[in-house]
C-alpha cells in the first residue's frame, strides 16, 4: 500500500479502510472485485472482507445486487453534500493566500467575475460577505485568467460583455488579440497583465474551481515591474497556480458535479473608470494615480 499517511499516531486499519475508498475512481474502477480490493492494498482477502463488511454497516460501500462486485455507498454522497453545505468558501481562501504572500512576498489577490469586470476583493465581513472594487476584465491577470478557464459558450458571453476601453498604450483592445491573449493563458494555467491596466505594474493570476469544476474566481499577486521583473515571472507564476490549486482543493474541486455550483457574491463599493488621457508608454515609471471612481447603482454584484 502507498504510503499515504504520517507515522506518527498511525492507525493501520483506519488506514486501509480509507484507502479502500480511495481505490473506486470512475469511469473503469466504479465496482471492484474482492480479489481485486485484496490485491490492489496488499492483504489478504480475509482481512479486506473484514474491513469490507464494517464499510458496509456504515454505508459507505455497498455490493452490488447482481454482480457481487464492491462499490461506493450512497452514504458518501450524503456526507459529501453536508460537507459542502457546511462550508464557508471565503474562509477557503485565507491560509492558500497567506502562504502566497509568505512565498513571493506580495499581497495575494481575489477576483470574481461581473459584467464584464473583475471585482477584486478588498476584505470581508463575516463568513460570507465579500466587498470590492471593480476592474476592467480585460486590462487585469485575474479576469483574463477567469474568462480563460471558462467553457466555450460562456467565455464567449464574457468577452461579449466587455468593454475593450484603453487603461494604458498597453492595454487589448482588439478581441482576436485578446482571444489569443486569453488562449495563451490557458495553455499556461495562468494569465498576465503587463502594463495594461497600470503602465509601470504587473499581475499575475490562475483560476479557482468549486467543487462542480466550475470556474468561480481567481487568485494572484500584483507588484510594479521594479519588484516583478521578466526572471522572475516563472517563479511567482508557480506559486500562484500552486494557491489556486490548493483553494480549488479547499472547494471540493470536481467532486460534486451533480450539485448547484457556488455562486460568489461580492458587494462592489467602487467601478474604476477608464483615464481620460492615456499616457504614452515610459511617461511615468511609477503606477498612475488611481482612476476616478463611480458609485455602483445596485448594492450587490454576483459573478457569473
């Protein structure tokens, strides 16, 4: 049996009646045989009958009717939904986000998906209440790396609605350029804003999934291009995938696809707009002053 668990405390059978659960992965290995069970952890079949028939008082495996074969209870689908249920997915977000800004040394980043904006979390209040700002989609790494997860239809209905307006020399606005754009993010799990939305600053950001694998946000990092040079994208990059990844996880990530995806609130405080002028590339090494803001007229905004 690999060694899955630390030593300290162990507890054998425990051990090898959760990696009995662990064996049944579909499409192929939804029903297994005793033999197979037996041979598969490495013990006899004596004992995997044993811990076969205690699984099966608690429900969590069952036989089937007709073949005999060993598979999955239905008791785990009703665990695994009170384990969603009880979940406060913001909180998720925290120590995925600590140990981003521990490795890197910037401040980790959240987004969510709104109207064609990137609503960027600025704090929370209690466990489910989320406040932000939001960002054109198409001039930051967070939104572009949302949009670029996203299935076929509903990327298209993102890109429909944005407003492809120039924050920087910098910024897309062509749609096929920002296709590609967002095509290159996929590829590499991760997307980047160099300059487009402030002339002198970088972001980078890779997309989080709930528990249906659907794309529900993203997290990243952001520094102007003084702290955030070409040597050290790659590395950054890693962390960041590492965070969504782990944030993803934390969210049951493609384990129940049959339930109702999450679906983020984030109550928008500001909408940055676009600067009047648009400074030539080199003007300033510094960020800009941060754009005008507006008011929002709803009090809420729910991504999509």
């Amino acid at each position: 049996m690999t060694e899955r668990f630390p030593r300290a405390g162990r507890v054998r059978q425990l051990e090898y009646a959760l990696s009995v659960l662990d064996l049944f992965r579909p499409p192929d290995r939804t029903e297994l045989s005793l033999s197979a069970i037996a041979a598969e952890l490495g013990i006899s079949e004596e004992y995997a009958v044993k811990l076969l028939r205690h699984l099966e008082a608690a429900g969590v495996v069952e036989r089937g009717p007709v073949s005999g074969g060993w598979r999955l209870g239905i008791r785990l689908a009703q665990l695994g939904g009170y384990a969603i249920a009880s979940l406060h997915p913001w909180d998720e977000f925290r120590p995925p986000l600590a140990t981003l800004q521990e490795t890197t040394g910037f401040g980790g980043l959240i987004a969510v998906l709104s109207g064609g904006r990137a609503v960027y979390v600025d704090h929370f209040r209690g466990t489910d209440r989320a406040l932000g700002r939001a960002f054109p989609a198409h001039a930051t790494a967070l939104g572009k790396a949302i949009i670029a997860e996203m299935g076929s239809e509903a990327r298209n209905d993102a890109l429909a609605e944005l407003v492809l307006a120039p924050w920087t020399t910098r910024t897309i606005t062509d749609r096929e350029r920002l296709v590609e754009d967002l095509a290159g993010a996929k590829e590499r799990g991760y997307a980047i804003e160099d300059g487009e939305f402030h002339q002198a600053r970088r972001s980078i950001g890779a997309a989080v999934r709930d528990h249906t694998g659907t794309v529900v946000a993203a997290v990243g990092v952001g520094a102007p291009t003084s702290r955030l040079p070409d040597e050290m994208i790659d590395e950054v990059a890693r962390a960041v995938v590492a965070a969504a990844s782990e944030v993803s996880r934390r969210l049951g990530a493609e384990t129940l696809e049959a339930l109702p995806p999450w679906r983020p609130v984030v109550e928008v405080q500001s909408v940055m707009e676009p600067p009047l002028e648009v400074q030539p590339a080199g003007a300033s090494e510094e960020p800009p002053a941060k754009p005008a803001r507006r008011r929002p007229r709803a009090k809420g905004s729910s991504a999509k």
